[in-house]
C-alpha cells in the first residue's frame, strides 16, 4: 500500500521526489549565493543640496531634464530607509516619476543616536520638512511647492500642510494613517496597551529592533517562516535571490527611533487619534486638518496591514480642500513601491493628476 494520506494523494514516490527536487534546490543555492556580490540598492543618481545636522536633502537626477516647474518634497517614515522608493532599476518610484518629467527631492532622516534622544515632533515638521520646503521655495522662487508623504511622513505631511498651508501648492498621501482607530488596525490596538512614557524614560531611543520585531509580529506566520520557506524555490535563480536579499536588506535596515519624537507620535495619533478627535499639536501650535485646502492626492494599498485601507481613507471627511482624489491600489504597504503593476499605475497616476494643477 503506498498511499497512506488517501485524500492528499501523498504517496512514498511522491515523498522521494520532492526530496529530490529539495536536494537539487539546495545545492544549486550554494552556486548561487556564491557567484552573487553585495545587494546594491538606491540606483537612481543623486545630490545633496541642503543639510541640517544628520537630515539630508537631496536631489534625485534622470536622464533628462525635469519639465515640471514645481518640485516634489519626498518625506518618508522614520522606521525605515527611504530608499524603498529607489530600491533597484525595475523597481522604482523615483525612476518612474523622472522619466515623466518630475523633479524630485527626498529628505534622508539620517540614523538618530543618543544625541538625537530630545528631537521632538516639531522638530521633525517645522524644522527638517520645513527647513526643505523653504530651501526648495528659495531656489526655485516659488511661493509653494508639491509635498508627497508616505506612511508616518504623510502624516508629518498633513501637519505641515496645515500648519503652513501657503507653503505646499499640492499634497500628495501614500499610505498615510488619519484615522488610527479603525477596528483592522493591529498595530494601534497593540500600541495602545503600551506605557509609552515608562519605554521611552526607560529606553531612550527606541530600538531599531524592538520596532522591527513588532512589525514582524503582525503577520508572524508570514514573515517568519512562511518567506524563508518559499526562498527554497529560488535558490537556483541568481535575480530572484538578489531581488529577495535586497528586500531583506531594507527590512532589517531600520534606525533607530529618537525618544522624544516617537513619544508624541505615540501617544498623539496611536493612542489618543488626534486627527479624528481634535487637539493634535506641534510644538504650541494645533494642528486642524480642515486648514488642508489645497489639491490632495491620496493612494493606499487594499491589503495594507500596517495602514488598513479605511484608516487612510477617513482623510476625506476631515480635510477641508474641495479637490480631492483617491487611488485604491491593489496591493499591500510594500507593493504600492515594488511590484510591478505599481511601476505602471502610481508614477503615472501622480504625473497626471500633477500636471491637471499645474498652474
């Protein structure tokens, strides 16, 4: 009798075949990981063009000139690099938009260290984003300029805008949290129960690791095991390995968080959902989103676990710009920049609906 899982079809030969196929997997990955070199990523030439302390910004170069009049201001998240726009030739955000004619600027946040413990949130949005918008307003003197902020650094964005609302002539929101209490938000109901005051007196900065190993237990299944399984049927497949460790690369490449800044973002928006409720501040200064009136673009992710699709499209009802416009991208947090359909639909997408405002 060689059939033992009757309804599985699993059989001794099949059993022997599949150790086969492993065996074979696995000595052709020993090739493979040995002719690869160092993951590269961030491909898409660059310049620095203003400084503030470990806070760079800089100037993305395509391979002809920009034909739009008015820049674009990156501001990504602090819990990981911003090169996940820029991650390799194929997959590329940043690539995307310079071939349609963007001109293109990111803030780098830099890795925060002990002495970074006190920056504050205000620090963040007035000083670093602000101090951006007003070099790129100077130099290319313009009243306001185009903002896009992703995750955290659209909600950076949204304070911003509010704040100096006659500073940014478009706002454009990938993936950003307004509303941090939807019921499918694991991540605030986690951080809820936390004594923000007690980790950050007690820590300081926040850990990279600490953060990455929350992130990873969302989805713990998934992003434990069920991936580094799956890296077994690509063991002989010299790019899909690379495009495999670079992902990893980024993942595990995460700064640390400064304690002051990650306290007030805490508390204020995960725990006490002050876009919804009222009272966010910045610094001395109230943040009131129906003060965003300018054109707003916002694109989220479907199957976004870390942003569920309804905690960013409650910004709708809360900003008080009559032009705004929503893009529903199928995919997770991480596909909106990486997967291939996103190469196609959201450079695209921001281009054109730029370039309707252009004015």
């Amino acid at each position: 009798m060689t059939q033992f899982f009757g309804p599985l079809n699993i059989t001794a030969q099949s059993l022997a075949d599949d150790a086969g196929k492993l065996q074979a997997k696995l000595v052709a990955g020993i090739s493979t990981l040995r002719a690869m070199d160092d993951v590269s990523f961030g491909v898409t030439p660059r310049e620095e063009v203003w400084r503030d302390g470990k806070v760079v910004l800089y100037r993305f170069k395509g391979e002809q000139p920009p034909t739009a009049r008015v820049p674009i201001l990156i501001a990504y998240a602090l819990v990981n690099r911003p090169y996940m726009v820029d991650l390799q030739s194929d997959r590329s955000l940043i690539k995307g938009l310079l071939a349609r004619g963007e001109d293109v600027y990111i803030i780098d946040w830099g890795y925060p260290d002990r002495s970074d413990r006190f920056l504050t949130l205000e620090d963040y949005i007035e000083r670093f984003i602000g101090g951006a918008m007003d070099y790129l307003r100077g130099a290319y003197a313009l009243d306001a300029v185009n903002l896009l902020g992703i995750c955290q650094g659209g909600a950076f964005s949204l304070c911003y805008a509010s704040l100096h609302p006659d500073k940014v002539k478009n706002l454009i929101t990938m993936v950003t949290p307004v509303d941090f209490h939807t019921p499918d938000n694991m991540l605030s109901n986690w951080n809820r129960e936390i004594d923000v005051d007690l980790l950050v007196d007690t820590l300081g900065n926040v850990p990279a690791d600490m953060m990455n190993v929350t992130y990873l237990m969302l989805k713990p299944w998934r992003l434990f095991a069920q991936k580094y399984v799956g890296m077994v049927d690509i063991l002989d497949d010299k790019q899909a390995m690379e495009d495999f460790l670079r992902m990893e690369k980024w993942i595990f490449d995460s700064p640390d968080q400064a304690g002051e800044a990650f306290r007030e973002f805490s508390k204020q928006f995960f725990q006490e959902n002050r876009f919804v409720k009222g009272g966010a501040k910045v610094g001395n200064r109230e943040v009131h989103l129906g003060l965003v009136e300018m054109p707003v673009l916002n694109i989220y992710a479907e199957q976004d676990h870390l942003v569920p699709p309804d905690a960013s499209r409650a910004m709708k009802a809360l900003i008080g710009s009559d032009d705004y416009t929503e893009l529903s991208f199928k995919g997770g947090h991480i596909g909106i920049y990486v997967s291939s359909r996103a190469q196609k639909e959201v450079p695209q997408t921001i281009h054109d609906w730029l370039a309707k405002r252009a004015r």
